[in-house]
C-alpha cells in the first residue's frame, strides 16, 4: 500500500473543511434557526431542575404558591419537548439541503472538467462519493452545531451544580479530566480508522461497476468466479477497518457510559451527606442530581462528535471532486458567417508528465473535410478533443476562424463545434430526444428525421415499436446502430466544425460510404476532421494530417501520402486489405452509384501531380494552405486524366472554387464544403 502523503492529506482536509464551509453558509436561515430553537431547548432544560426542585420545597411546606409553580414546571417540560422537535424537523432540512449542494456542487465539477480529468475517478468510485459519503459529510453543519450546543447543558449543569452546592459540585469535577482524555482519543483514533474504511469502500465499489459493466464479457470468458473474487478482494480490508471503527466507538461509549453514572452516585453520596448536616434542602438535593445528570451529558457528546469525524472523512472524499479543474471559457463569440478554419499553433499536451502533443501546427482551411491517421497510441483521439476544445492544451493555442477557442463562450462554442464519438452515449427519454440532445433551442422534429436519414438510421428507427417515440430502455440497439444514431445527433447540431473521432468505425463500408455523402450534401457545409483508421476515409478526405509519436509526421494528399511505404504502414494492420493497385487514380473518384469495391480506389496510388512535389514533410510546423484535390462528377466508372486530377490547385484557392469543386464522394467533397459546395437536388440540409 502506498504510505500517505502528510501535505497532500492536509490540502485535502483543508479543502474539505472550506466545503462544508460553503454548505454551511447555503443552508444558513435554517443551521441558524435551528441553532436557536436547540439554545432555547438547553435553557428549557437547564430551568427543569430548578424549576422542579422550587415546586417540591413549596409542595412539602403545603405553600399556596405550590399550584402556580406546578404550572411552571409543565410549562418548562412542553417547552423542552416542542423546541427539541422543532430542532428536530430544522435539523433535517439542513442536512437536506447541504447534501444537495454538495451533490450539485461536486456533479458540477465533473461534468465541466475536461473528460480526461473526470476519467480519473472510475464509476463506481464516483457513485459512492456523490451519494452515500456526499449524504454523510452532508450531516455535519448540523452535526457541529448540535454538538457545540450540546456542550450547552452540561456546561450550564457544572455551572448550576456550582451555585446549588459547591461540594457536590467539586465532587463531580474529579472525574471531568479523565472523560476529556477519553473523547480525545477517540476523536484521534474514529477519525483514521473512518478515513481507512471509506477508501477501501471506495476502491470496492469502483471494482463492483467496472464488472456490471463488464458483464456479458464475464460471462463469455468464464471468469465469474475470478471478477467476485476481485471485486470481494479487499472485503476483509474493509471488515477490519469497520470492526476497528465500532471497537473504538464501543470502548469509548463503555469508558464513558461507566464514568458518568459513577460520577453520578459520588454526587448523590455528597449530596446525602450535605442533607443530613442540614446544608442542603430536599429540592436542592433533588436539583443537584438534575443538575449533575446534564452535566454527565456531555458524555453524550461522543456520538455527535463521532457523526462529526465521519462526516469530515466523507468530505475529503467528496470534495475530491470540486477540486477538478474547470475547462475555462470565455464569451467571445465568432464572425458571422465563417468557413471553419481551424489552426493550431504550437499545441502541446501532457498526460502524466508526457507528451501526447508534441509542438503541433497545423492549419486546416475552413471547408475541408481532414482524416487524421496514425498508428495507436500517436496522439489522434487527444488531436480531436483539443481541436473540439473537449481538453485544453497545456501549451500553444486552438483557432476557430481567427478566434482562439479558449476565448469563446461556452454556448457558442458548443453551437459551433459539434462531435461524434466512436461509443456514444445516448441521453433523453426516446429515440427522437437522444438525436435532438443538445445545448441551445431545440431542433424540430423534422430536423431530427433529417439528421437520422443522414446518418442512415432513419430506417431501423422507424422499425423500433413506437419509432421516434421509443423509449430508449426499449430500443435494442446493435454497435452500428448506436453509431449511427450518435452520429445523426452530431448531424442535427452541426455547426462550422465538425469532429468524427472513429465515429463510422461499427458500420459497414458501404453504410459508412453513405453517411460519408450525406455528410457532404446534406448536413450544414463546414470544416470535417476526421480521425480516421480506414483507408478509404483517409482517400476521400481532401487533406490527411499523419501522425506518428504525438508529431505531425506530414500532410497533404491520401494519394501522394501513399508513395512513403511509412504511410502504407500505418493501414498496414487495418482491416481493410490493400488490392492490387488499380489503374483508377485515387483523385480521379467521383459521386456514383457506390457499388465499387472500397479499397481498390482507396489504395492505388495516384500519378504524380503534374509538376508538383510529392507530400509536404514537416520537421516542426505543418501548414496545409491549400484546397485539397477536386473531384470530378461522374458514375464513379470513368477514370478522370485531365488536370483537376492531376495536379493540386493553386495555393490559397478558396474552398468550392472552380467546375470541379462539391463533387466529390464522401467526406472528400467537403471540400466543396464551404458555403458554396453542391448539394443534391431534393434534400433536406441538417442544420
């Protein structure tokens, strides 16, 4: 087990302490309501003696007064019960409530971190945190101020005990030093051991959603036994440490339940003996055991102090959570009526004291759809989170035409740049909702159906029973089907960028082709980066940004990228093989009737542009200026060999221009993709 680390557990309890601090202050009428009405019950309670003892002198001396006080006294009981009551009820609502600030506060938290600090926390862990431990640390704003109250009695119980007889009271404080020694030590020793088992817990309850989630994996392997057993690994862990906690509460309990009553008998013997010398009366001897009984009292205090400890334990837990970093944002908004270009300039990202990123410039002109490929573990997914601004870079800055992304509101930002994912998760309450999820007003519901027939799910949706108004429990969903349908969500609020992190890899080539064209002609024109693993997305697209080792390795081309076998390389273990080349050159591709095979075109290399230099390499900065290739329109059967195949359109030509421009297949014709791109006669453009 890794020893503690002393600073970082007193930042953690420091930081915990400001927690309970805030809820504090957010439930502040009722704490003070409730502070109040449980001072009045303490001074009900400190009067009953008194009061009591008065009415008995009255009483045996057959005083006319006896009646009245007798009055009194029912009233000072009615009282104490009605305040404790209410002291009850307030005390509740506090906890209520602070258990409720501090679930949003830490929900919050998570949810505007960047994913890859959330992702630190497994499930299972943060399921605990948010609710059972985010309940108990929410008890002790009441809890405090219940145990200082608490000290209110017996302390006004020593003070009146002083007042009824001084010997008795002299008698009980012999015994005051021992039960300070012994709360002491069990506010030291509950505190670790608390602390030890909720970790164990913890880690517990991480390992149990990891296999829930796991399930049908389990089952398949046969290792059941094996998962129960991790999971129930450090079971005995945490049976020890609860066995220590409740042994340390118990002794303590004992130690003082027995010290009290002791203390209690040597004041009534003191007080015995003050009565026969004639000192004390029977209503002082009966007060001063009142008196002495609250003043014992404050061996109740342990269980308030014991909700105390455990509370401020949880909240070190708890408050975990409000210590992740925000992802900042600010309120710029973007011109009207930009293309999408993205930049980045000197982009690096650390993961663990690691370069993911490594010094990246790149620039990507707005209209261009761009497949970012590289082997596993070269830095892709991290490339598109910090493009999308779902991270933030540690060093170097994001653009969005002209507009660092770190500037923009949270709202534009999220209207602007939309995502697909390679496992969505689908939100709302049916079909249409999940596609409809979002920030911002809400699509209609022919948008929705525009957005699922774009992304090919328009027909296995209106299979499910209800269609569009399935619930979402109800709906069986295979992978590709879960993809498509993340991706009709992307297509429903797409806006000048658009990021597809492996969101086509669960659908088969030629649905992917399919949505690939869709996304040119009937989804909102705009800048596409694509991280992509197959050979035909990486062809189609109008510029491939190659990756190798968290570096951009090149840019430029699919077609002159394929002539480094390094490239080749990267598709080497993709699930598309590699034809013989065909005579087809990759450029030359065009809208058709999709019947070709995928990787004939996708993996013939293409002639060498007329004049042009192969692919641009890159020692530190890449800049790709240029439009990619345009593409002719055609049936996809007729080879293109004039020049808008050949060779690369001059630099800086604006996106969509010339004959050629908006025809391409797929995500390739993206290109055209700027507000000026084609689109098919007849359909409907998902905005």
């Amino acid at each position: 087990m890794t020893a503690p680390d002393p600073t970082r557990e007193a930042e953690a309890a420091r930081g915990a302490d400001r927690a309970l601090r805030a809820a504090a202050r957010h439930s502040g009428g009722r704490l003070a309501a409730a502070a109040v009405c449980s001072v009045a019950a303490a001074c009900a309670a400190l009067a009953e003696p008194a009061v009591l003892g008065h009415t008995l002198d009255l009483l045996l001396r057959q005083d006319p007064g006896g009646a009245r006080w007798t009055a009194w006294c029912a009233a000072v009981i009615a009282a104490e019960v009605l305040l404790d009551a209410v002291t009850a009820r307030l005390t509740g609502g506090v906890d209520a409530r602070s258990t409720a600030w501090l679930r949003r506060l830490g929900l919050g938290r998570l949810l505007r971190a960047a994913p890859h600090h959330a992702a630190r926390h497994s499930p299972g862990e943060l399921s605990a945190r948010l609710t059972a431990q985010a309940t108990t640390a929410g008890a002790v704003p009441a809890a405090v101020v219940g145990a200082a109250v608490a000290l209110l009695a017996p302390l006004g119980g020593l003070v009146a005990l002083v007042l009824v007889d001084v010997w008795t009271a002299l008698a009980f404080l012999a015994g005051l030093p021992l039960l300070a020694l012994l709360l002491r030590a069990f506010a030291r020793d509950s505190g670790a051991s608390v602390g030890r088992y909720q970790e164990v817990q913890l880690a517990m309850a991480g390992r149990l959603v990891e296999a829930l989630a796991g399930a049908r994996t389990i089952a398949a392997a046969g290792t059941a036994e094996r998962e129960q057993a991790r999971v129930l690994r450090r079971l005995p862990e945490l049976g020890a440490e609860g066995r220590e906690t409740w042994r340390i509460y118990g002794t303590t309990m004992a130690r003082t339940g027995a010290l009290m009553p002791l203390l209690l008998y040597v004041v009534l013997g003191v007080g015995g003996v003050r009565l026969a010398e004639g000192a004390l009366g029977v209503g002082g001897l009966l007060a001063a055991v009142r008196y002495a009984g609250l003043a014992a009292g404050v061996g109740a205090v342990t269980g308030r102090l014991a909700a105390v400890v455990r509370g401020r334990a949880a909240a070190r837990r708890t408050a975990a959570l409000f210590e992740l970093p925000e992802l900042p944002h600010g309120v710029r908004r973007l011109p009207p009526g930009g293309p999408g270009a993205l930049e980045l300039r000197g982009v690096r990202v650390l993961r663990g004291g690691t370069a993911v990123l490594r010094d990246i410039d790149l620039r990507i002109p707005g209209g261009t759809t761009a497949a970012v490929v590289g082997r596993s573990g070269s830095g892709k997914t991290t490339l598109a989170a910090v493009a999308g601004r779902l991270t933030a870079c540690d060093a170097g800055r994001v653009l969005l035409d002209g507009v660092p992304l770190d500037e923009l509101s949270a709202g534009e930002l999220r209207r602007e740049v939309g995502h697909a994912f390679e496992r969505p998760a689908l939100f709302g309450e049916d079909v249409a909702a999940a596609i409809a999820f979002g920030s911002g007003p809400a699509p209609t519901p022919q948008s929705v159906r525009a957005a699922a027939r774009a992304a090919g799910a328009d027909a296995f949706v209106r299979r499910l029973p209800d269609g569009y108004d399935t619930a979402l429990p109800d709906a069986p969903l295979s992978g590709g089907e879960l993809q498509r349908l993340g991706l009709a969500r992307a297509f429903c609020r797409a806006g000048r960028l658009l990021v597809l992190d492996d969101a086509t890899s669960s659908l088969d080539t030629l649905t992917a082709r399919e949505v690939e064209r869709a996304l040119t002609h009937d989804v909102r024109p705009g800048t596409r980066l694509v991280v992509a693993h197959r050979i035909s997305s990486a062809a189609r697209a109008d510029l491939v940004v190659w990756l190798d080792a968290g570096r951009v390795r090149a840019t430029g081309p699919h077609a002159e990228l394929w002539r480094d076998p390094a490239y080749r390389a990267v598709f080497a273990a993709g699930t598309e093989p590699a034809d013989p080349p065909n005579t087809q050159p990759a450029a030359a591709r065009a809208e058709g009737t999709g019947s070709e095979p995928d990787t004939e075109s996708a993996t013939a290399p293409a002639p060498p542009a007329a004049g042009g230099p192969d692919a641009q390499r890159n020692t530190g900065s890449y800049a790709a200026t240029g439009a990619a290739p345009a593409r002719a329109q055609g049936t996809g059967s007729e080879p293109d060999t004039g020049p808008a195949a050949a060779a690369s359109p001059r630099t800086g030509a604006a996106p969509g221009e010339g004959p050629d421009a908006g025809a391409g297949a797929g995500t390739g014709s993206a290109a055209a993709g700027g507000p000026g791109g084609r689109r098919a006669p007849g359909r409907e453009t998902v905005r």
